[in-house]
C-alpha cells in the first residue's frame, strides 16, 4: 500500500450509512466530532494514514486502510 493515501469519503460514507450506523454514532465510536466526520465524508478533509482517527474509522467498519483510503495522485487528480 503507498503510503501517500488519504481517505475516500463517499466510500466511507457508504460503508458507514450500510452498516446503518448514525454519522454522530460512529464520531463517538472513532472520538472526533460529528462536524469533523462530516467533514471526512464529504472530502473536505482528507487525513492520511498516519491519522488515529482513520485507523479507528477503518476498524469500526471492519474494512483495511487500503478499502478507505485513496492515493493522494488520484484523490488531486479529480
């Protein structure tokens, strides 16, 4: 897996909204605001691999980082 990947929001978002998990339920879950996951979802932030926050994410939806995280080249280059 590169290591410059960042997160894939509307994967995320599907992912989460599958699981029929509220979006302020799994902000708890991962411990950030509900704001922030927003944020996450909708590619306004991107955070990378190194982010607790996405590692938590990648786990509560039982998913590998590599099935959240897009390469920074693709996600720039959209």
């Amino acid at each position: 897996m590169a290591r410059s990947r960042v997160t894939n929001g509307p994967v995320i978002r599907e992912l989460r909204e599958r699981a029929g998990v509220l979006q302020a339920d799994m902000a708890k879950r991962i411990g950030v605001s509900a704001s922030y996951l927003c944020r996450i979802e909708s590619d306004v932030e991107r955070p990378g691999l190194t982010s607790p926050a996405v590692r938590r994410l990648a786990g509560e939806l039982g998913k590998g980082l590599d099935e959240i995280t897009v390469s920074l080249a693709d996600a720039t280059a959209s």
